[in-house]
C-alpha cells in the first residue's frame, strides 16, 4: 500500500502545527518521522490515523483520495498505530485487548475466546512477537505491551504501521528487539512509520528519513546522513551533541543514601535499599527504564514520599521524616519530573512561579504580606538571566513553551543557595535549544561546587552529563559505572544483569535480535513478588 | 483532558504484592477475623446462651404456606444450642489467630461464623415462642428486589464510567410513576413500563448534563436525587392526595407460585413464591452477568468505562455506549422503584424508597461491580432489614434500631478492606472528552 499525504495544514488557535505538509509512505519501507517534540509528528498522525482532522489538504491511498473522519476510517484503509501511551485496557487479557472492537463471536453476540486466543498465537509466531494471549495486561512489562500493540494493529490487517515515539519506554535490548520486529515486518512489505527524536534509532533502523521542523517538512534524506547533519536539520542551526564540560573535581560528599527503602502508593516496594552517594562538584546520573523506582527515590529524598527504611543524610544532616520545605531550606533545589504538575503552577503568573519555595521570607515578604515590585522585579532580572522566553512575566506560565517553563523551574531552584542539586527529567518534552542551554547551566553548577542528581530515562543525557551513572532496576542499584562504560554494558544493567538477588537476567537469555528473531525469555512481569 | 495512560502504573502490577506485605495483609486479617469470631462467640455465650432459661424452646418453622409436602417446625434447645455453637466460635476464633489463612478460607470461616451467629440470634429471640423461618427467607429475597434491581442499574452505569448516584431517584420516581399509571389506567404492566421508562428518563437526564455538559457525576446524581424527592412529594400532595381512589389505589402483582418448583419444601417457599418483579431479577442478574461478561456488547461497555481513549481509538463510540448503558440501567432501576408500589403495598407514600437507593450503591461496591457480588450485598442488606421486622414482632429485647445499623457496619468493615480489595472501574466518573 502506497500512503501519501498532500499539503496537510493541520491549526490549533493561531498554532500551525502541520504546514503544508507532504509525506509518502512506500510499501516495504521503514520511514522515520524526525523531529523536536513540538514539531507536529504526532499531530500528523493523529490526522492520518483519523484522530482529527486536517484544516487542508488530502490523503491519498494507491492513488485513492480518502478521508479518514474516525480512527474506524483509517483502520478499515489498513492504518495501525501504536499510540505513546498505549491503548490497551489495563484489566483486560491480551486476547480481549487485540479483539476489541474486532470481536470474534459466535451466535448472539457471545465472545469467541478460543478464536481470539488463536489469532494472537498465530500472528506473534509468524512475527517473533512473543506473548502469552491469557495473561492480563496489567501485569505485562512495557516492552511486552508494546508487542500486544503490534499484534492489534496486524489483527487489524495494518499495512501502514505508525510507532510514535516507541522506543522512549524500553530499554536498549528490547528497542534492539523491537527493530528486529519492524524490520520482518517491512520484509513482509508492509511499511512503518517510525516517529522519533533520537538519532541513532533513526540511523539504525530507517530506510528514509523525513526531517520536520515546526510543523514544515524540512527535507527527506536517507541514513547516510551523519547525526550531526540530521541534528542540524532537525533543530535549524547546527547543535553541540555532546555536553561541554571538563573534569568534575569532587569535595566532600553532600548527599549520602543508605539502604533505602521506599514504597509506592500501592504499598510495593519500589526503591529495594538503594545506597550510593553524590559529592560536591560532581554530577551523578540515575539511569533505567522509566518505573524503575527513580520517580520514588527522589520524591523521597525531597521529604515528598514517606519512607520505609534506610537513610538519607545532606551534609551530614539525617532529612528522613523531614517535610520539603525543610528538604528545600537545607540547601536542595528540585526539579521535578512532570513541570506542568509538580514544577509549576500553570495558571499562575511567570513572577509567582518564581517564588514558590520563597514567598514566605524577605525580600519577597515583608511579615504577612508579599512585596510585589520586589517580586516583579526579580523576575524581570532572573528571566532574562535564565534566557524564559515570554511576552510578560504576569502571563500564566502556562503559556510558555515546554523548553521556557523548564527553564523558568531551573530560575527558581538555582536562585537560592544550595549546596545539593536534583534534578528528574531534566530535559523531558524540551527542545534541543533549550537542551543545551539547561545541560550548560546544569554543568555551571557542577563546576561551582554543587552536588547534583540527575534522573533520566534518556541514556544520552546520562552518559553526556554524568560523571557517575547509577542504574537502577526493579527499585535496586545494578551498578555504579563511569560514563565511558560502553553503552550495551548500560543497557545490560538496565535490563537487571549484575543485581543481586532475583531480578537478574543472565545475559544469554537476552540474544541480540537479528532479523525476525525476538527474545522470548522475557515474558513475564517486571515485577514480581519478592 | 486525563486519560493518557500511566505507563509506570502498567508495569507494576497490583495483583503482584510484595510477598511480605501481603504476608503482614493476611496475619492481619486473619487476626481481625479471629477476633471477630471470638467476639461473636462470647455474645453468642453471655447473652443469647447465659440470658435465657434453661430448657426453653425456640420453634423454628420451615413450612412456609405453599409447600405440599409438610415440613414439621424445628425445636431447637436454645440454651445449650447457643452455649455450644458460641464455644465453637470461640475456639475457632483462637485457633485463627496464630496461623495465616488464605483469602478465600478466611472468607469462608467468616461466613461460617456469622451463618452460626444468626442462627443462635435467631434461635433466643425466638426462645419461648415461633419463627417462621422460611417466611424470614422469603422475607429477604423480597425485600431485596429493589436493592437488587438498583445494584444492577448502578453495575451497568459504572460499568460503562458513569457513576450513578441517582438510584435512589430512579427508584423513586419509578415507584411514582407504576402507582400512578397502574391506578389511573388500571394496568399493572402498563404500570411497571411506566416505572422503568420513569427511571430511563432520569437517567437521561443524568447523561446529558454529565456527557454533554461535563457536569460532575456525582454532584448531578445527587441533584436529581433531590428533584425526584421534590418532585414526587409536590405531585403527591397536588395530585395523590386530592384522588386517591383514582390516582393512588393500584392493585399489586399477585404472587405466583413457580408450579414444581415452588413445592420442593423449604426452597420452593423461600425461592419461588413470591410475585413477577421476584422472578425478573433472577432474570435480569443472569442476563446483565452473561452480557457484561462474554458478550461483544459487555466486552465494549467494559473497555468505554476502563479506558475510554484506547476504546475510541479502535472504532467504539464511547458517549453513544454510555448513553446506552444510562437507558438499560435507568430501566432497571425504574423497574425497582416499582416494587415499592405496584409489587407490596400498592400505594404510593412520600419518599416511600427511603435510602434503598444509596443501599443499592453500597451494593454495587461491596460486591466489586460485578452481579453475582452485588447479589449477595443486598441478600445480607435486605437479610437484616427482614429480621429487624420479625423481631420487632417477636419483641425481642433489643433495639430494632441496631439490627437496621447492622448492614451498614457491615458495609464499612467491608470496604475497610476485611472482604478484600475491590477495584472500581479505571474511567469510573471520568467524563470522555475527545481533543
């Protein structure tokens, strides 16, 4: 099936998302949508899969001008899609998940499960998607939920298959995995469009790869372009890859965890006693597939999240049981890992953002009451020296892009005096300008002599940051590594080889994918029960 | 909008506890269960076996009226009845203690324990005298229709992510609505579909504020909770009252015994005598159980009140299958409301549906949104309504009140986690809104 799209403008509110945008997909091959966040891939797709609907321009399948009013419209074209957040049911088995609305049934409407149960058998062995169609999703690792996805898409006689940005939730030996699926899948001549923001993946797993910046198509090139040409496109100007930074000259340790254990909201526990140490002018990075327990450990270091057992000592100073505010004042600036949520206050002015951990102390307040010109003035100044791009420092914050509002957590949390730095996602959602400008004020502190934490699920942001990266699996540390550790080593404490106790996958029951062939051993949760 | 999904949440599953947490779950429970058992042995000992005169006799009838087979009354000694099975009780509840049980058998062992409790409260308050234990059954299931009917409007709405707080007015404007129309047209089939198109329509209401305008689910239930209040007692007193006789006097459905089956003696009287709003929720319960559960329709009801983006993202009309569910469960609450009217006393009275409705939420929860659990709620909720109204006959020494707290307590101890944990469904009062 040969898929194209012609002129598609796609506008939210005086927003262009999609520019004129034109696309063709061939049959049988693997096409990578590269763009920032924010450049309108996923808009894109949401038209073509149905989702919304183009201001202008056309769909044209073999030759065939079509519209697609419902997702229904394009799966019924042989469009698939594997959302980010996947579109399963969590409570349900795999089986009902991939014969939802395309039930199997016997008379009066009464559910066919040994069919279904047979359709799932029978595409994940002719793919090398192994999956247990019985088992509920729920309880399925990602990597997993991501092959049930597939599996629906291909029940569903996909020709044309869109991953949006599939790789961000597994880890380097399921995204190998992965591609081995997308490559047998292209080899049984259907294509797939592949939309992502990394590289690599592009490089590696691609047959042609459509750049878009801010909506537009800025060019369709193939995987012989270097990373550095395909960054330059893909953000506009040429762009630094690697962080600039010199040695870290490490003091005294600031930050000390001991045998902490921490559990989740459901009462399991989620940081297994996690013990490493962050000095002063030194950056550690906390690597691992996201759910890993990272969310959980540094919520507790922040005093956000009750903690089981173990330490946690800044400076000396035990914070268990001490509430954030009392975290923030012994000199430990946050920022968390969802900004919209827990970093900002949307609705409020970009001035009262800047003083949420202040408010209550001079200069910003005199006894009960709050001084405006203060407050307004030293937002004017911490703007610019953060570089927030705005119209108004009285706008709400929430109209600022991802990269400022990052950047406007960052004015807050580094404006006081801290001697320990934590940082989770740092760089989530924000365009690569931004990146680096946080990257570089991120090193600054490093090198004035701060501690810094940095949690991420992004190894490049790891290994180009760090000077320690610790890796976290299944709430436990699997190793401590400098950031010159070869990357599939990472990947195999990732993946939980070199922890201790249960959790460890041998590294043979992992082989590296080759065309068509999957990994089968890990088809079970990533949790079990200790 | 809120529906993306938690991947995080997805990749730890809650089904999975830590094994030592769910250790410590158990050694609680079953130590609460054991103290439970303990406790209710000793009032099983002091009051009901200490409190009553040696050789006194409780009669227990199992006739019923319509068995032909006759089945001679039970004479239970009650004294050392109560003195035994309470040292039962006892020594289970200590033997418990000290060694973990499962789930299941400690649910078991808690219903043995309360079956024995019931017996002994039985047994001395009918000490002296007679009880008509089969009537006491019959008493039960009767009056759990609308507990029933209401539970099962409130599975299909939740089912499908609208919570229902209106019940309560469904089941009242339903009452309403069959005694009205079964007077004035004398018709009492026109009269129950008058009762559960009553009900649909308060539904709708419900769905076109909360589908359409977003309005919070449960706020708008209890509003119209409220109205059908208002509306019923405004319409009582304006039209009721002034005509009675043509308004207010419906007839009620007779009873029907089931032929066979109603003289198989002791479950024939307690199972198969009653009238039709009886047999339609036997009914009703199978057929809303098969349907939500393996059929394609309950298969999409399921996914729309779940996770309504993923149900939309593969073609199913998520506010068309809410709006659906609204009609079948308004429906069948309306059918309810009926039982108050046109299926017992005939007339219609203010607020005749008196919290049934909230009851019937309870229900709902307490047995997971899942039929079969939300029967067994309200059999227990309509169980101890039945005895509180024969022991207030019989005068037993204590307060009808306590027996009417007793579901409620009961309610509380459950959703306090001693019958396990439930899980409501995941898009459950979570209006859709497509970006």
């Amino acid at each position: 099936m040969r898929l194209e799209l012609r002129g598609i403008t796609k506008r939210f509110g005086s927003l262009v998302a999609n520019d004129h945008i034109d696309l063709t997909i061939e049959p049988g091959e693997i096409h990578a949508l590269l763009g920032e966040n924010g450049a309108g891939k996923t808009t894109l797709m949401n038209v073509l899969y149905g989702l919304t609907q183009p201001d202008e321009g056309q769909i044209v399948v073999d030759g065939e001008p079509v519209r697609f009013r419902t997702p229904g419209h394009a799966i019924r074209a042989g469009i698939g899609m594997v959302h980010q957040h996947f579109m399963l049911i969590p409570v349900f088995t795999v089986a009902e998940n991939v014969m939802l609305g395309v039930e199997r049934t016997k008379r009066l409407g009464f559910l066919d499960r040994r069919r279904a149960r047979r359709d799932v058998q029978e595409l994940s062995k002719r793919y090398g998607l192994a999956v247990d169609p019985d088992a509920v999703v729920e309880d399925l690792p990602v990597g997993v939920q991501q092959r049930v996805e597939i599996i629906k898409a291909l029940l569903r006689q996909a020709n044309v298959l869109i991953l949006d940005e599939p790789t961000a939730v597994l880890t380097p030996q399921e995204i190998e995995d992965l591609f081995g699926v997308m490559r047998s899948l292209r080899d049984s001549g259907r294509s797939i469009v592949f939309i992502t923001h990394k590289l690599k993946e592009v490089k590696a797993v691609a047959d042609r790869i459509t750049v878009i910046r801010r909506g537009r198509v800025v060019t369709t090139t193939t995987p012989a372009a270097t990373e550095a040409e395909l960054a330059s496109l893909m953000v506009g100007r040429p762009v630094m890859l690697r962080v600039d930074k010199g040695p870290s000259r490490p003091g005294a340790p600031v930050l000390e965890v001991r045998d902490l254990r921490v559990l989740d909201d459901r009462g399991q526990t989620v940081v297994d006693g996690v013990t490493f140490g962050v000095r002063a002018g030194e950056i550690v990075a906390v690597a691992g597939v996201q759910g890993n327990g990272q969310t959980e450990l540094t919520e507790a270091i922040m005093g956000l999240r009750p903690v089981a057992g173990g330490s946690i000592r800044v400076n000396g100073r035990e914070m268990v049981g001490r509430s954030p505010r009392e975290v923030l004042m012994a000199g430990v600036g946050y920022v968390p890992e969802d900004r919209q949520h827990d970093g900002l206050i949307v609705d409020f002015s970009v001035a009262d953002n800047l003083i949420l951990d202040m408010y209550h102390r001079p200069p910003f307040a005199s006894g009960p009451s709050l001084r405006p010109r203060v407050v307004q003035e030293s937002a004017r100044q911490r703007s610019e020296e953060f570089d927030v791009r705005l119209t108004s420092i009285d706008d709400p914050a929430s109209a600022l892009s991802g990269g400022n509002q990052q950047k406007l957590v960052l004015a807050r949390e580094l404006s006081r005096p801290i001697q320990l730095f934590v940082a989770a996602q740092p760089t989530r959602g924000v365009d690569v300008g931004s990146t680096e400008f946080l990257h570089r004020r991120i090193v600054q502190q490093r090198d004035s002599g701060v501690a810094v934490l940095i949690v991420s699920s992004e190894l490049d942001e790891v290994i180009s940051l760090a000077d320690r990266i610790a890796v976290m699996y299944r709430g436990r540390i699997t190793g401590i590594v400098p950031p010159d550790t070869p990357r599939e080593q990472i990947g195999l404490l990732m993946a939980g080889a070199g922890a201790t106790g249960d959790g460890a996958v041998p590294p043979g029951r992992r082989p590296a994918a080759s065309e068509g062939s999957v990994a089968v051993g890990e088809a079970e949760p990533t949790r079990r029960p200790r | 909008m809120s529906l993306s999904l938690d991947v995080r949440r997805l990749s730890r599953p809650g089904v999975l506890e830590s094994l030592s947490r769910a250790r410590a779950r158990v050694v609680t429970r079953t130590r609460v269960i054991g103290a439970l058992s303990v406790g209710l042995g000793v009032v099983m000992v002091l009051p009901f076996g200490l409190g009553t005169k040696a050789g006194e006799m409780a009669l227990l009838g199992l006739a019923g009226t319509t068995t032909a087979v006759h089945v001679p009354d039970m004479p239970v000694p009650v004294r050392p009845v109560c003195l035994a099975l309470g040292a039962v009780c006892i020594l289970t509840g200590l033997a418990l203690m000290p060694r973990p049980l499962s789930r299941k058998a400690g649910n078991r062992v808690l219903g043995g324990v309360l079956v024995l409790f019931v017996f002994c409260l039985i047994s001395w308050a009918a000490a002296g005298s007679h009880m008509d234990l089969v009537g006491l059954g019959n008493d039960t299931l009767v009056r759990s229709i609308p507990l029933i009917l209401g539970a099962l409007a409130g599975i299909l709405y939740e089912r499908s992510g609208v919570i229902n707080i209106a019940i309560e007015g469904q089941l009242l404007v339903g009452a309403f609505a069959g005694a009205i129309i079964g007077s004035a047209i004398g018709d009492l089939w026109l009269g129950l579909v008058g009762a559960a198109v009553s009900g649909a329509l308060l539904g709708l209401l419900l769905g076109y504020f909360c589908l359409r305008y977003l309005v919070d689910q449960v706020i708008m239930g209890v509003v119209l909770d409220v109205f059908a209040l208002g509306i019923t007692n405004y319409l009582y007193d304006r039209l009721l009252v002034p005509y009675q006789n043509s308004l207010n006097s419906p007839s009620v459905f007779p009873n029907i015994a089931v032929p066979g089956l109603s003289s198989i003696p002791i479950i024939g009287p307690i199972f198969f005598d009653a009238n039709i709003l009886l047999y339609l929720c036997y009914i009703l319960l199978i057929v809303v159980h098969v349907a939500l559960f393996h059929t394609r329709w309950g298969l999409r009801v399921r996914a729309v009140g779940e996770h309504p983006l993923a149900a939309d993202t593969v073609g199913i009309k998520v506010i068309a299958t809410r709006y659906g569910n609204i009609i079948l469960g308004g429906l069948i609450a309306g059918l309810g409301g009926a039982y108050f009217t046109i299926g017992s006393v005939g007339a219609f009275g203010k607020d005749i549906s008196s919290g049934d409705g909230f009851i019937a939420l309870a229900a709902v929860i307490f047995g997971g949104w899942r039929p079969a659990g939300a029967l067994l709620a309200a059999l227990l909720f309509g169980f101890a309504d039945a005895l509180q109204n024969i022991l207030g006959i019989l005068g037993a020494p204590i307060p009808s009140e306590f027996l009417l707290m007793a579901p409620y307590l009961a309610t509380i101890l459950a959703v306090a986690g001693l019958v396990g944990k439930v899980r409501p469904p995941g898009a459950d009062g979570k209006p859709y809104v497509k970006s």
